[in-house]
C-alpha cells in the first residue's frame, strides 16, 4: 500500500514519525514485553491522533492470541476472554488484505459481545501488524474526537506505523531466540566439557580397575586422585546454569487455574483442583510446569479427569498435576523434551521435578520447590 506521486507532506512527517519510532524502540532501554508495546501503543496515539489504542499479539509461550500493550485502556479488561481471529473478522481482513480497516456507525462492530459496551458507538480502526508474510499481531485503536472517516493520508500514515512496530516486534523476537540459541550452546558446551573432562578421566580410572587383582599402592593412590579431580571439575560444572530461567509472566497461577477450568470444561474433561497461594518468585517456574502437565496429558493420553493440587509446608512448594487415560503405546518411551526442560528449570531454582506412571493409568507430575531463593 502506498500514495502515487510526490509524496505529500504530511506523508514525510508521518514517515519520519514511523523511523523515529522505529529507532526508539530498537534503542531503548530493556522494558519488560507489557511495558514495550504499551510504550509503542503511547506513540501511535500521539502520532495518528488516537484516543485509545491496543496492541495484540499471539504468545508463542502461551500458543494465544493476548493484549501485548495499550494505552487510554486497562489491559485487565481483556482478562479471561478468549480473544482469535475467528472472533474478530474485521482484524482478520486488515492482516490478509494488508490494508487498515476502518468500521464506523451505524455499521456493527464484529467483535465478542463482552467488549460490545466497552466499545459503544464509536468507530474502530484495525491496524495490520504484517511484514514478510507473518503476522506478529494487530492494532486495534479508536480515533479521538470526530474527525470524520480516514482519509488517504492518515491511512497511509497507520499502515505505516503497523509496518514499523512488526519490525519493532520482530526484532525484539529475533533477541528473545538469540537468547534462547545462546543458553542452549552453554548447555551444549557444558555437555562437551562433561565429556572431555570428566568423563574421560573418569573411563580411564575404570580400565585401571578393570584388571583382575589386587591395585599396587601407586595404582590405588593415581587413581584416588583421578577420581577427586573429576569430583572437582563435575562440582566446577554443574555450578553453572543448567537450563533456562523461566520467562517472565504478566498472569497468576489462580488466573491460570481459571483458565483451565473453561478449558477442561470445553474438553468435557472433570478437573479437580486443591491450589494454594504461590509465592509471587515462582509463579513462572509453577505456571511453566502446570502448562507442560497439561500439554503433555492432552497429548499423550486420552484423560477424563485432571487433578491439580498446591500445598505449602516445611518451607516447601508442592505442585501435583495428575491425569488418567494414559495411552498404552506411550508405557515405558521417553519423556518429552518439554518435560525434561521443565526439569532443569526446577532445578535452576532448586527444586525437583518428577513425572511418571504413578498407578496403573494414572500419570502424575510432581514439583517440589523450596519457597526461599536458593
């Protein structure tokens, strides 16, 4: 989409608005993901003259579609409502048309009916978040005052800024993953380093022991100094992080709970739930393993009940998350790469995760975590 012809100038401005906020928000400081695009969703209403705007993006953490960030509006408010494409066709056609779509009254808004009296009678533009065929999210503001429908200019002007913050976010996601590749070549060269220090010492005390017979006392002494180095270097070793620390979260496992209450209802699934409160510092770690219990239940098995059960004591953080309907082909294979990260995460906070048939058809996953930092 763009203006044939000299461009005007008020086009200039709004492209040298766009780059302006492209270079803010690649060049400033670390901001968690909220505060970001709630920044960005600041600017576009200061640039394109909007009274409230919402920045919606799909969470590759959570696998939905949430408000990332927003201005003139609480993001509370979008709590708990399931929010897609399906429910919003007019967001649907501003991404595949790469065009802003602009609806005003009479005509109706096609919106879920909890947001019907948030929005009212006032016109809705959607904003398309789209560059090199993906689609990082949408903007969905409202104009301020009546200025009557969108002209060419002001069009022109917000698909530009959605280009501008798509790039913005991709770029922040593209940091995000060069992260994660960093963290999985520390664990790849601590890998490494377990095997050509550790290990090989540890193999060459073993063919010295292999020998029928009595060890003559240099023998014995080379190798209790072999095993005490590779003691020394396997603590050295695991000092270091073992997996990833768990992405910060702007929900609560209550909130969490809730949301599998719908959920198990919609799968027609019985869910059982005793939960306790959960210290505020491991609210990520608990929310990341109850997401890959769950995750792992409805994939691997074919569960009608699903038990969840918390409980604080003795200094401890117990989560329990137990499902029926094992699969019989699934009895006895490996556990999920999903699982075993969840593990090392449990253990970067150090705690325990446990997982496996713990009765006939029952598979059980079990966190145990101390409620102090370690």
């Amino acid at each position: 989409m763009s203006s044939a012809g000299d461009p005007t100038e008020g086009g200039v401005r709004g492209a040298r608005a766009a780059i302006d906020l492209l270079v803010e928000a690649l060049s400033g400081e670390d901001l968690d993901r909220t505060a970001f695009y709630s920044r960005l969703a600041e600017e576009v209403s200061r640039i394109a003259g909007m009274r409230r705007v919402v920045i919606f993006r799909f969470d590759d953490a959570t696998r939905r579609v949430e408000p990332a960030g927003g201005h003139g509006i609480d993001l509370d408010l979008f709590a708990g409502v399931p929010i897609g494409l399906e429910a919003a066709p007019d967001a649907a056609r501003a991404l595949a048309e790469d065009r802003v779509v602009e609806v005003r009254p009479p005509a109706v808004h096609a919106i879920p009916p909890e947001f019907m009296e948030l929005i009212g009678d006032h016109p809705l533009v959607y904003v398309p978040m789209a560059a090199g065929g993906r689609w990082p999210g949408v903007i969905i503001a409202e104009p301020a005052g009546d200025a009557g429908p969108l002209d060419e200019d002001r069009r022109e002007l917000l698909w530009t800024l959605g280009k501008t913050l798509a790039l913005a976010s991709t770029a922040r996601t593209a940091t995000y993953f060069g992260e994660r590749a960093r963290e999985l070549q520390q664990r790849i060269d601590l890998a490494r380093d377990l095997h050509e220090r550790v290990v090989q010492r540890l193999f060459g005390v073993a063919m010295a022991l292999s020998p029928p017979g009595a060890l003559e006392d240099f023998a014995r002494e080379r190798c209790a100094e072999e095993l005490q180095v590779a003691l020394s270097e396997l603590r050295a070793a695991l000092s270091q992080p073992l997996g990833p620390v768990p992405r910060p979260t702007r929900t609560t496992f209550a909130s969490e709970i809730e949301r599998l209450r719908t959920r198990a209802q919609d799968l027609g699934l019985t869910l059982d739930v005793a939960a306790a409160d959960v210290p505020p510092r491991l609210e990520p770690l608990v929310q990341s393993v109850l997401a890959e219990a769950v995750r792992n239940a409805l994939k691997h098995a074919r569960p009608d009940a699903l038990t969840v059960r918390t409980r604080r004591g003795d200094g401890l953080l117990i989560l329990e998350v137990e499902n029926d309907g094992i699969d019989q082909r699934r009895r006895g294979g490996p556990p999920g790469l999903g699982l075993r990260i969840a593990a090392l995460e449990a253990i970067q906070a150090g705690g325990l995760l446990e997982f496996g048939e713990r009765r006939p058809g029952r598979w059980q996953v079990r966190l145990a975590v101390p409620e102090a930092a370690p």
